[in-house]
C-alpha cells in the first residue's frame, strides 16, 4: 500500500506560508446570458435572432454528459450562478484560505472559434471587458487571458494591440484545436506581436475549436474526450516546432495548460529523434526541437498523470526539470488540484517552491 498511496504530509511553518501562482482558474457567469451586455446591441441581437454558432454546434458545454456540470458541487455560490461566478464567494473558497498570490484566469470562450468572424472579433472583445469589469477590476490578485479572434489575424492582432498595455492581463490566449495547425504562418502576426508585447502565449484545452480531440473524430464516450485533451496540445506544440515558429520569434513563450505534462519527455525524446533522421526536409528547424521546448516551452500542473507508485513522479518531474512546471489548480472544476495537498512526493523544498510559484513569477514577470 505504501507503493501506491502516498498520505498527506504535515506542513512545515515554511510551506505554511508560501504563496501560490495558480496559472488555471475558471472564472463562471451568474447569468446564462450574462456575456451579452458586453456586446454592441446590433450584437446583442445577432445573439437573440441567430443564435451563437461554434462549429461544433455546442455551446458551454461538451458534447458529452459529466458529472455535476464538470464542477466541484461546492464551488456553486450560494446566491446562485454557475460555479466560480462570485467573486466574494471565489475569495473566501479559493484565493484566501489556499493562499493564492496571483491566480490567471481562463476564460472557456466560444469566441476564437465562432463561424462568423465579426460576431467572433466582438465576443472575443466582450469577454475581455468581462473579465475586467467583473475581475480584474475589483480583485488585484487576478489577472485575465486575453481571448482573441484567432481565426481572424488581422482582427485577433488588432484586440491584443489594443489591450497590451493593460497590466491587468498576463498572457494571450490561443485556441489549439484551429481551423488549422498551430504553427501555420497564417497565425504568425499573432505570435510576432505577442513576442513584441512580451506577453506568454497560452494554449488551454477547451470544448470549443473547429476540429476533434481525437485524430478519429468524436470519440463515444467523456472519458475518452477527457483524456484526449492531451492530443490537442501535443499536436499543436509538434506543429509550432516543425513549422519554424520558435525558430522565428526566439523570445516568445508558450505556456501549455491543462494538457497534462507526463508525455512531453519521451515526445521530445523522439521528436528528435525524427528531426536527426529528417532534418533536411525542415531545414529552417535549425535546433533539435527539445532545445526549443527547453528554451520557450512550459507547462501547468493540473490534470497530473499520477504512476501507479506515486513517489515515482519525483522522476518524471526531474527528467523534465521542476523549472518547467507551473501549478495549476483547474479551480472549480471536478478534478480540481489542492496546492497544499499537491506535489507530496519528496521534492526538494527548492523545486516544489518553484512549481507554486517561483516559475509563474519568472515567466510572467509578476
């Protein structure tokens, strides 16, 4: 049992104390239609008599049932409202009592993958002013994702120029299940104008994008949907590496969220494998592409692939480097993470201090 089940270790005075970047928090809406008065009104009546339209004809949810809407059954605010839709009932659940420093919010938008462009260029516009108005605003330890039309280049630079200048977000949000591959130069003004603002580029897995999780097209089942959110995010980083995005905008960071992190070691092993075999044929990928993951490349904590022998992931983490994680709870999602409960597993204090929150600072510059 020892083998397989590690127990909750007391805190030290020092882990006591320490506070927590958490580079995932899911901010709700109270109302259903609560994103709408942020809308231009001819918008506002483009919603009511045309509807919002995702290519995958879903909005806010998945195309398959989960449990409890997929939240934490206590994370639903007493006043009423999807979960982490009140900001009071946020602090007083999360950011207080788990001693959270910085919490980054990301907004689960329909925005960047909206069938019509302009209605998209406006939603995307719309859940920035909510998550300022709403948040940031009114809270200091939070700070927004911008969300932007990336289907729309033109469009998507345009918003981030815009918003730039505003302290108040950390990080340009892109979608990673586009209309087409990440790395497609038809997304490079965004990454160019990213890498000028120095913001870190965050690609989140979401039920929104124009194209499956699964190489197969929808799968039957949730579990299966779930545990693909992996494959979303592997093939974007492959796409970014192979088509010579970190090679032409070397000081741009990219930042993967909730796509788990146990894979990217043995996908670097044979990624560069592959490029030593094939190099010629990507002549302008002039690193081997784990040096691009090692330079430009970090990662979120939550969902974490657990082994069967808990204490083996201090490992996994090493062959990684602890210096490429970020802790993310997930917050209120069901499979949400405990920070104070997280990374028991005989880290050094030094790694487990930059997993909290060292990294999340050196990254964004908090």
């Amino acid at each position: 049992m020892a083998d397989t089940v590690l127990e909750r270790q007391p805190e030290t005075e020092s882990e006591a104390a320490l506070t927590v970047v958490d580079c995932d928090i899911h901010p709700g809406f109270t109302t259903k239609d609560e994103i709408l008065g942020y809308l231009p009104q001819k918008y506002r009546d483009y919603a009511r008599d045309f509807g919002v339209r995702p290519p995958n004809s879903i909005t806010g949810a998945l195309a398959y049932p989960r449990m409890g809407l997929g939240m934490r059954q206590d994370a639903f605010p007493p006043g009423g409202g999807a979960a982490a839709s009140d900001l009071d009932f946020m602090r007083e659940q999360h950011l207080d009592p788990l001693n959270i420093e910085i919490g980054i919010l990301q907004s689960l938008s329909a925005g960047p993958s909206l069938m019509d462009l302009d209605f998209s260029a406006a939603y995307c516009a719309a859940m920035n002013d909510w998550q300022i108005d709403k948040w940031c605003s009114k809270e200091d330890r939070l700070r927004g994702t911008m969300v932007l039309p990336q289907e729309d280049t033109p469009a998507a630079v345009r918003e981030l120029e815009e918003r730039a200048g505003d302290k108040r977000f950390c990080q340009v949000g892109f979608v990673p299940r586009g209309m087409e591959p990440s790395g497609r130069r038809r997304y490079w003004p965004i990454f160019e104008a990213a890498e000028a603002h120095g913001m870190p580029v965050a690609m989140h897995t979401a039920p929104f994008g124009w194209r499956e999780n699964t190489g197969g097209g929808n799968a039957s089942f949730y579990i299966e949907e779930h545990y693909a959110v992996s494959n979303a995010i592997q093939s974007s980083l492959i796409s970014l590496i192979f088509e010579g995005v970190f090679e032409r905008f070397p000081n741009l960071k990219l930042v993967l969220v909730e796509g788990g992190f146990a894979w990217l070691v043995p996908l670097m092993w044979r990624m560069d494998r592959e490029w030593e075999r094939m190099r010629d044929e990507v002549p302008h990928v002039k690193q081997k592409p784990s040096e691009y993951v090692r330079r430009q490349v970090w990662l979120t904590t939550q969902p974490v692939e657990e082994p069967p022998r808990v204490a083996d992931m201090k490992h996994l983490i090493r062959w990684l480097g602890a210096d490429k994680l970020m802790f993310s709870s997930d917050y209120p999602h069901w499979d949400f993470d405990d920070p104070t409960r997280a990374f028991k597993i005989g880290l050094k204090p030094e790694e487990k201090q930059a997993i909290l929150r060292d990294n999340a600072r050196a990254v964004y510059g908090f």
